[in-house]
C-alpha cells in the first residue's frame, strides 16, 4: 500500500473518533412543556352532603320549632302521671288493707247438727233423731294475736310509704337528669353548627389556597374529610336531641309534642365535703329508712310468732230437740288446742333469722351508699373543677386568642386558616365545657336526691325475699 493512502486512512479514523467523543460529553436536551402555565390540575372537589335519603328522623318544616318546656312544668306532669308513683300509692293501699284484715276477729260458725238419728224411744220405735239443734260456735283469740298482726301489717304500711318517697326521688332524679341531658344537647346542636360552618369556610379556604399554588392536594382532601366529619357530627346531635326529648317524655308519663326545654346548665348547689354529703346521705336517705322500717317489722313478727302457740279457746253452745226423751235440750263446749309438739318453734327460729338478716341489711345499704357516693362524689367534684376552670381561664383564652387572630388577619398579618384553626378550638372548648356542666349537673342531682334515679323501675314492695307471708289469713 502507498504511504499516501495508509495516513489518509488514519486521517479519518481520527475526525470519526473526534466526532463521537463529542456525542457523548454533549448535555441531553431538557423537556420543555408544550404550553408553559397553562396546563392546571383541579383541586379536589368538596363533598356533597349526607344525602335526604339518610335524613329519615326528621321533622317537618313547620314542626322544626315546637313548645318550649320548663323543668317544674315537667315535674308536675311526672308527679300527676308517672305510672310507678301510683304503683308505689298502692302497695301503701294493699299493706294498709293487710292490716285491716289481719286484726279482724274470726267470724262465729253456725252449725245445724243431728245426732243419732234414727234411735229408738218408748213411744218411737224410729225417732228423727236424739238431738237435732243449732250449735254457734266461736273462736276467742288470745294472747293479743290480733293487736299484734293487725300493728305488724301498719308498719309494713310504712315501710311502703318510705319506699314511696324514694320511688319519687327516683323520678323526679330521673326526670331533672333528663331534663338536662336534652338541654345539653341543644346546646351541643347549636355548637356542631357553627363547628359546622367553620368546617365549610377551611374547606373553601384550601380550595382558594390550592388555585393560588399556596396549598397541595393532600391539604385540601384533609379539609374535605373535616367537612364531611363535621356534617356527621351535626347528623349525630340533632338525632341525640330528638332521642333525649324523647326518653324525656316516656318518663313524664304522657305524650308531649316535641319541642325543646329551657333552663341552665350550671350547677346551683353549694359543693359540700364528702363527710358532710355522706352524713346526710345516711340520716335522711329513703332507702335506709326503709331498711330500717322493715326491721321493725321483722321485730314485730318475732313478737307475733312467739305467741301463736298461745292456744285459742274455742266455745259452742246451742239449743234442740231431743226427740227420745221428747223436751227440749240445750248443748255447750270449750275447746282448747294442747301444745305439745308445736309450739310454732319452727316459725319463730325463721323469724330471728329475717330479723338477724334484717340488720345486716341495713348495715349492707348502709355501706353500698358510700360506695356509691364515693363515685358519685368524686365524678361531681372533677365535673365542677373542670366546669369552673373552663368558665374561668380556658373559655375567655380561647375566645380572645379567637378575637386577636381575626384582628391580625383584618391587618394581614395572619393568614385565614389561622383564623378557622382558633375558631375551632373555640368551639371544641365550648363543646367540652357544655359536656363538664353536663356532668357536675348529673352529679349533682344524684347526690342532693340521695343516689336514687331509674324512675321507669317499678315500685318496689315493701315484703322483701325471705320474710313470712302467712295465707289466707295474714298474721
């Protein structure tokens, strides 16, 4: 080969060398949008509402605003026709009743008797009989049996008649109890709503954000589930309004048109320590009255069997006809039960034993009411020292930071979010402390009705399990 042709070869090769080195450290070209600015993602869109087909409990237009009710207005008609009350009236009737029946002398019985019929006479071979005659006989009660049933049964009476005050604690406990609960939950309606709006203004708020680039699509899906939350909490409210109306008006007794009640959540009574609470608990509570009527009673039965062995006399007397010797005969007798194998000692030892029983009783009801005001005392006391904070620092905080915010944002120094996030601490605040007035109210009214509430239990009866119910004849 020349040597001309083999540089020129190498020539070549070189420039192509050259060339492709410059390919490679050469930068890729950078993508470039077609239309720069104007390509534009939609927010998400906010949620439509719960819709009509889940509003089922709903009034009517015209019914949405309804009677208004008071708290004494209630208590009457609970105390005219609260159906335990009059159950409680009757079981006072029935041991008065029991009383009456129990101390009532035993009627006389007439007896027509015959005796030998048939027998022979000197002038009758077949006589109708060798007495026919009426015979009274009579039954004389000793011991005072009757004294003592008749005063057993009275005091039963009032044994009934304490259980008769509880039974009205429990309802007018009941029904103040409520009374507030429904008061509470138009409060808490009223509170969800403007909760409420202020879910509606942030979702509105991101929506702007986003279209001005100053928030992501993640920010705005979060304010539509705080919308879509707050929609269902006022869903919940309004149906906790309706349902507390309407336990409110099946414990009155009667039908009420529904409506709203009036009144104020905070508590009235002066907090008093736990010594001072239970102190009176145990002096005036109608259940440890009871306790302690029914131990009279069972005093009084110990009293009542251990004479009924006592044995009765039983006397009869009569006149006839005595047809054998032809004149007219008279007839008398006296009965008298011999005690020799039952002198009732069986029912006497089941006596002591309902009276020993009985004392336990009390001590046990005795005990249950501080164990129950313990809780009762310390749930009242937590309610009222979070009542009272709120209502002093917590509530007029949030308020004013609420208030300075706007005032900042008026002047463009905060932004609008700022402002709802404060609104709703607000309105989270005041839906606590409607929760804790709820609370010290419910306590409240627990412990200055002396623990009693269920006013819809039926009346209790004053003969508790285990005691002596002599029948027919009560004793």
């Amino acid at each position: 080969m020349p040597r001309f042709l083999h540089v020129a070869k190498l020539a070549l090769f070189a420039t192509a060398a050259g060339a492709a080195a410059q390919e490679q450290l050469a930068p890729p070209a950078a993508l470039r949008p077609s239309a720069p600015g104007k390509s534009f993602t939609a927010p998400p869109a906010i949620p439509p509402a719960p819709g009509e087909e889940l509003k089922i409990d709903v009034p009517q237009e015209g019914d949405a605003v309804g009677p208004v009710y008071a708290l004494d207005e209630l208590l009457t008609l609970a105390a005219q026709n609260n159906p335990t009350l009059r159950q409680a009236q009757l079981h006072i009737s029935a041991d008065l009743a029991k009383a009456q029946q129990a101390g009532l002398y035993p009627n006389p019985v007439f007896t027509y008797q015959a005796e030998q019929i048939g027998v022979d006479s000197e002038t009758d071979t077949d006589t109708p009989g060798e007495f026919h005659g009426g015979v009274l006989e009579q039954r004389f009660v000793t011991a005072g049996k009757l004294r003592l049933s008749r005063e057993k049964y009275l005091r039963r009476a009032h044994v009934s008649e304490h259980l008769a005050t509880a039974q009205q604690f429990r309802v007018c406990n009941d029904v103040r109890l409520h009374f507030y609960r429904a008061l509470a939950a138009g409060e808490t309606l009223a509170v969800r709503r403007e909760l409420l709006k202020s879910a509606e203004d942030a979702a509105v708020t991101s929506q702007e954000a986003y279209n001005m680039g100053q928030a992501r699509r993640p920010e705005v899906r979060r304010a539509n589930i705080t919308l879509q939350r707050a929609r269902l909490d006022l869903l919940s409210a309004e149906n906790a309004q309706r349902e507390s109306f309407r336990a409110l008006t099946s414990l009155v007794g009667v039908t009420l048109a529904e409506g709203r009640v009036k009144g104020s959540l905070t508590p009235e009574r002066e907090p008093a320590s736990f010594d001072a609470e239970l102190g009176r608990l145990l002096a005036n509570s109608p259940e440890v009255a009871a306790a302690r009527a029914k131990l009279a009673v069972d005093r009084m039965t110990v009293q009542r069997e251990r004479v009924e062995w006592t044995p009765d006399i039983v006397a009869r007397g009569g006149a006839g006809y005595n047809f054998e010797s032809g004149e007219t005969v008279a007839v008398a007798g006296v009965a008298l039960e011999v005690p020799i194998y039952d002198r009732n000692q069986g029912t006497i030892r089941q006596a002591q034993a309902d009276y020993a029983r009985q004392q336990q009783e009390v001590r046990r009801i005795e005990f249950q009411l501080q164990n129950r005001l313990a809780t009762a005392y310390q749930q009242y006391l937590t309610a009222l020292q979070h009542a009272h904070e709120y209502e002093r620092v917590i509530l007029p905080e949030s308020k004013a930071a609420y208030a300075e915010l706007l005032e900042s944002y008026k002047r463009d120094r905060v932004d609008w979010s700022d402002v709802l996030m404060a609104q709703h601490d607000y309105f989270d605040a005041k839906l606590t402390q409607v929760e804790n007035l709820l609370e010290a109210r419910t306590h409240e009214v627990l412990i200055a009705g002396y623990l009693l509430h269920d006013g819809l239990m039926a009346a209790e009866d004053a003969t508790p399990p285990g005691h002596i119910d002599a029948t027919p004849r009560p004793r």
